[in-house]
C-alpha cells in the first residue's frame, strides 16, 4: 500500500483526465508487479540459504568425530557417518546398512532396555553400552538419541549421536581392579592393617582386631592405645609413636619393631611398615603390623640350640668350649687344677637299638639329671652326643679330688632308672685327663679324656681311667683299624672260616659255624674282638653282617651243589644289625638270592639282645621262624640266664659259652651250671652244643650228660672252604676222633 500511495501522488497532477477507476487499475497493476519482484528476490535468498544450511549439515554429519545415526525404532539402520561405521570397524556406509542395529550389541538387554526408554522419554542420554565390532571384539559406548514424532510407531525413527569410552571404561576397570587389590590386600592380609591420618586411625582390618583381640567395629584412636607405656628401651610409647609417624611422614616410609599390646593386656613383639599415601588430597599412613611372637621364640630357640644341647639342655660343645677356655685361663692366673671327666655309658647301643630311640632319649634325660646333680656350683656338665657327656672340675687341689667325683659319677649310675616302666640298670666308664699335666689346650684335654674312657671300657668297663701317654697309641690304633675298616669290604680284606660243630652221638659233622676274619694289609690279621667293637660302634656291623650271611649261604649252597653232606651254617648276628628294621627282608633275600634253603641257616643270637625288647624281638623271631630259619642262644648262661624266656622265644638250640667249659672237668661250680643247662634243655626238647671243648675230659664229660653237638680245637680249628670241602668229602672228622665222640674203640 505504501508504494500504491507513492505512486498515486506522483501521477496525479499529469493524468488528471483519467478517471479514478483507469487510475486505481494502473497503480494496483504497478503495485503486483513491484510485489512479484520484491517475491522473487525473496525466494532466491530463501533457496541460498537452505542449500548453504544443507552443505552445512552434510560437512557436520560427515565430518564429525562422533558416530551419527539415523535408525528405525524396530532397528534398521538408515543412515549413518563415518565416524559411526568406523568406530564399529567397517569399511564403508553401505557396508554396515546391511546389519541390523540388534546384532551390534553384545547383549540384547542393553537395546531393548534403550529402546524402552526411547519409547518412555522420547529421547535417551549418556547411555552406556558395549558393541560388537565387526571383528568381534567389543567397545564401550555412550550414546545420547531422540525418537521423532511419527503416526506409526512401526515407522518411528530415531537420530542419535555416539562416543567411544572404552578408554575411559578400561581406566575405570583398571581403577576398580587397583581398588580391588588394594581391598583385598587390606581386609584379607594375615598381617594387621591400619590406616591413619596425621591425627591417629582411620580403618583398620579384620586381623587387627583379632590381633589385638577387639571386637568387630571396634577402632582404636591411636597407636598409644594398642600399646604399653613405654617401649624397650623405656620411650614412652606416645611420644616414640609420634616419632616414628612424623618420620614417615616426611621420608615416605618407616620400618621398626615395637611393643604393642592387646586388650587382655598381653605384650608381644611386632614388626610395624609405615607407608606414607595421598588419599582424596590428604595425607594418610598405611601401617602394616605383623606379629613376632614365633619368630622371636625360633630366634631363641636357635640362639639356645647354638650352645646348649636341644635333648637335656645341657651346655653343647660349643659352650664347653668357651666355659673350659675360661676354666684354663683362670688356672692359669691362680696355678691351679683343671680335671676333664670324660663319663659314657656302658652298652647304651643295645638300649637304644632294642628298647627304641623314645627310651633311649628319655634314659639321657634322666642321666644327664644325675649327673648335674653330682657337679658342683662351678663345674660345667656338658653333652657332647650320644650318650658322651663332659664335666669340667675347676679348682681342684690334686688327683684325688677327681677320682672322689668320678666315684660319685659311678655311684649316681648305679641305681636303677624307671624309664616308661622299665627298670634298667646302666653303668658308666670314665676317662679323666688333668691340666696341666695332661695338656694346656682344650682338644688336648678333650682328647686325652676320651682315650681314658675307651681305656676303661677296654678294662670291663664299670671303672675309670685317668689318661697315660701309651692310650694316644692305642687312640691311634682304634682309628686306623676304623678306617680301614671302612675300606675292608671294598678291597676284600675281609673272609670266613668256617669251624665244624661235631654231633657227640655220631661223631660226624652237622654244621659250621661262619667266623669272621679281617687280613689287614699293613697290620696284618686283626684280632675279631677289637675289629668287631668297633664295627659295632661305628655302624659298619650292618654291611658287613649282611656281607657275612650272603657269603655263607652261597657257600653252604656251593658244597650242596657240588654233592656234599648238607651241613647247617651258623652266622652270628649283632644286637645292631637284629635291630634294623628291614633285617628279617635282608635274610629273605639273602635266602632267595643264593638258594639256600632256610633250614640250613642258623642264626646266633645273644641273651643280652633277645631280652633287650622282649616283645619287638618276639615278632622279628616269629617272622624268622616262618620262613624256616634256625635259631639259637650263643654264650648261654653269661647274660641273664633266664629259662623262662626260652619257651617264649622258640629258638632251637642254646650254646654253653666256652667259660663254663675251660673247667667243667675239675670246677664243681662249672659242672652244677652246665649240668643244669644241659637238663633244662632236654626238658624244653632244645638241642644243646657246647663250645670251646679242647681236651678229652671235657668231651668225656658233656657225653656222660648227653651234650647234642661239640664244638672246638679238640676235633677242629675254624677251616677255610676249601679244607672244609675235604673235611666234608672225607665223612666228617677223623675216624678215632669219631670214635671217642661215639665212646667206642677205632
């Protein structure tokens, strides 16, 4: 209209003469026109700016780092940018158009729970989910979608936006799996946890309040609280808490034992790590308690181990030594005396191998008890192993003080021990050796005391001995006959002779007893009573046993095979190896392996070993006894001499030992004892042998008084193999020795 007025009044004054209806037409058609034009312009911009919008949108769809999307609400994607088809790893648009939008969720719950909510709220935000990549691996993501207005629901679409968090959902994995592992290390650690701040405790888990014995939920204030008044060295505990923190607050950690105590009141030792940490911007300590209560008593106990014996308590060697170090050097100053009493039990071995180690142990309780009674304030009673024990004499004036202790030693020995119910009767032999007459150095003395000891062990044992210069010799002899010993076996320095048992009715040969012999190659032959104790002592009796039944079964097997009389072979078996737990499967094997027959085994035992565990050595002679082997009683009547064992055992035969033989002919005494022995066999169907029978007397004597089997240099010395092979070829003995064992004229 403003431009139809402007119009109207320019024209008026020049075309006055048209009429105002002709007027009103023209300026109404000028006005469309200018309209239309003014229309046009309108539209051209309208169309510019929509097609700039367009380009715009499309750079931002294309171009944007996060994924874009246009699905439909049943989930067929419609459109989507790069960004989106990248993300999930796929090449191109049209490539992931083709996949539904279910299958690129890992769980089916998370797009029906998005779409529920879309249907709900008309849009979702920050929704996490995890996705399937096209390689089949997953990411986390966030999306945020709005559901467009639609009159079919079936139709319904939505525009969404989505982000790639799976670094940041790793971080907070990592951050959870830390805050786990730090939880778990917290509450489940065996040690005490507490944390503190600057001003005292915070948390603290479940073992510190079983440490220190509060009950759940319970929280102490300050370490002050859960400890004594002061510490070791007399700090108190406050201030030395306030330290110690302090300290780790500025160095970032602190390690120290300290004395806490527990809520009954109890003091025990702890090993406490302060470890300083930031937690929320603040600082904070993360105390560490462990208990070392078992640590401090191993400590101790090793420390106690380390100088005094773990079995009687007694000073070890260690402590002797450094006791009779300062025993010497105060003689020394004072030109006194120092005496060595060197004490070991007489036959302990036979104890402890019969008995069993439990009595054995206690015995050694209860003689080290006797012993320490016997010694003065300053003496020094030490164990030095086994059964050896040392008592060092301080002070004294002369000899005779020492031999007055020994003798009290020896008394103290003499009376009974009660050990789990059995009475036992154990002696002792000592050795002394003197300062300074008999050395000035500790393992002078020592030694020198110790070859005291075996001097009277040598003299029957049950005595003491003080040292002489001739028991080094004898020292030295011992230990080289121990150490070639050792080798003997080995370089078969060792053999057998065998010597002949003789049947007293007939005259003939009816067994063999194996004899153990040892050809030194320097000493030349060695006496079997000093090799023999000392196999014993040292343990070689067991190899060596074992090597003596092996060589006399394959021996008695080889004169069968070679059509000899079948004669049975005895063997003698020490205390030490009957002991061994595998003895009984030794013999088995022994049998087995040379294919001898168990009846042509005899095996000697003595009394002392057979009554030593009466009821363990009635099971291994049962054991023997089924496998068929022979078994008898050696040096009958010198132990104890006990008839009623003999039916218990079940052995076969007893042997008369050769000292109630030497004089049976002229020593009333000695015929009473054999006699007897004779009878009481005859009444238990035993078979008797005597040994040691060297003239005609005697074997006139053991004939009247119908003695089974002689055994001795009357009819033969003890024979290698191969004179026993002839003997055996030749019938047995010589034809008038046969005769005078039968009572009758060659």
């Amino acid at each position: 209209m403003f431009v139809y007025e402007a119009a109207k009044q320019a024209l008026l004054p020049t075309v006055s003469i048209w009429t105002s209806h002709a007027v009103t037409i023209v300026f109404v058609t000028l006005a469309m026109a200018v309209l239309s034009f003014t229309i046009l312009k309108k539209e051209e911009r309208f169309t510019f700016d929509l097609s700039s919008s367009e380009k715009r949108y499309r750079l931002l769809f294309e171009k944007s780092l996060a994924g874009i999307y246009r699905t439909t609400l049943d989930g067929r994607i419609l459109n989507c940018n790069a960004a989106f088809y990248r993300m999930l790893g796929y090449t191109s648009r049209e490539e992931l158009l083709a996949r539904p939008a279910h299958d690129l969720y890992f769980s089916s719950t998370d797009r029906d729970k998005f779409t529920a909510l879309l249907r709900s709220e008309m849009g979702v935000t920050n929704f996490e989910s995890s996705l399937r990549r096209k390689d089949g691996s997953v990411i986390w993501v966030l999306e945020n979608a709005t559901l467009l207005p639609s009159e079919d629901e079936s139709e319904a679409e939505l525009e969404g936006t989505m982000v790639d968090i799976s670094e940041r959902k790793r971080s907070e994995e990592m951050l959870q799996n830390s805050e786990n592992k730090y939880r778990v290390l917290f509450e489940e650690s065996a040690d005490a946890n507490w944390l503190m701040d600057e001003k005292g405790f915070v948390a603290c888990n479940s073992a510190a309040l079983q440490m220190f014995g509060y009950p759940p939920g319970a929280l102490m204030l300050h370490p002050a609280d859960i400890s004594p008044a002061n510490q070791r060295d007399g700090t108190p505990s406050r201030a030395a808490a306030e330290q110690k923190m302090a300290s780790a607050f500025l160095n970032g950690a602190e390690r120290f034992e300290w004395l806490h105590q527990r809520k009954n009141g109890s003091v025990f030792p702890a090993e406490v790590c302060l470890t300083a940490l930031t937690l929320s911007g603040q600082p904070n300590l993360l105390a560490t308690v462990r208990d070392l209560t078992d640590r401090k008593v191993a400590e101790e106990r090793i420390q106690f181990l380390a100088y005094y014996d773990a079995l009687t308590g007694l000073p070890n060697r260690t402590l002797l030594k450094d006791r009779l170090s300062k025993a010497l050097a105060s003689a020394r100053r004072d030109k006194s005396k120092v005496a060595l009493l060197f004490l070991d039990l007489d036959r302990f071995k036979i104890i402890n191998d019969s008995l069993g180690h439990s009595y054995g142990d206690q015995l050694l309780k209860e003689v080290a008890e006797r012993v320490r009674g016997c010694a003065r304030e300053e003496d020094s009673v030490a164990r030095l192993g086994g059964d050896e024990f040392l008592i060092v004499l301080t002070s004294i004036k002369d000899i005779s003080d020492a031999a007055v202790a020994a003798e009290r030693l020896m008394e103290a020995m003499r009376a009974e021990f009660l050990i789990e119910g059995h009475f036992l009767s154990v002696s002792c032999s000592l050795g002394i050796s003197m300062f300074p007459e008999h050395g000035t150095e500790i393992d002078d003395l020592i030694k020198n005391a110790d070859a005291a000891m075996y001097e009277a062990k040598e003299r029957g044992r049950n005595n003491f001995q003080f040292f002489t210069e001739d028991m080094n010799t004898q020292a030295a002899q011992r230990l080289t006959l121990e150490n070639g010993l050792r080798r003997a076996l080995e370089k078969s320095e060792l053999f057998l002779v065998y010597q002949p048992q003789i049947d007293v009715a007939t005259g003939k040969i009816v067994g063999l007893e194996a004899l153990l012999r040892w050809k030194h190659p320097e000493l030349g032959f060695v006496a079997p009573d000093k090799f023999i104790r000392i196999a014993e002592n040292s343990g070689l009796i067991v190899p060596i046993g074992e090597w003596v039944i092996n060589t006399a079964c394959r021996q008695a097997r080889k004169w069968q095979k070679e059509g000899l009389s079948a004669v049975t072979v005895a063997v003698n078996v020490s205390a030490v190896q009957f002991r061994k737990e595998n003895f009984c499967e030794m013999v088995g094997r022994v049998l087995q392996e040379t294919g001898l027959a168990p009846e042509y085994l005899e095996l000697e035992l003595t009394e002392s070993l057979l009554l030593a565990n009466a009821d363990m050595t009635v099971s291994v002679l049962q054991e023997l006894k089924a496998m068929g082997v022979t078994l008898a009683i050696d040096d009958f009547g010198t132990g104890y001499s006990s008839f009623s064992y003999l039916r218990q055992f079940r052995v076969s035969k007893i042997k008369i030992d050769r000292s109630f033989i030497r004089d049976v002919a002229v020593n009333p005494d000695d015929a009473a004892i054999t006699t007897a022995i004779i009878g009481m066999a005859k009444t238990l169907n035993l078979k008797v042998i005597a040994e040691g029978v060297e003239d005609e007397a005697q074997m006139s004597f053991l004939r009247a008084h119908h003695c089974d089997e002689i055994q001795g240099y009357y009819f033969s010395k003890p024979l290698a193999a191969d004179d026993v092979a002839a003997k055996l070829r030749g019938d047995g003995i010589e034809p008038n020795v046969r005769a005078q064992a039968s009572g009758t004229q060659s």
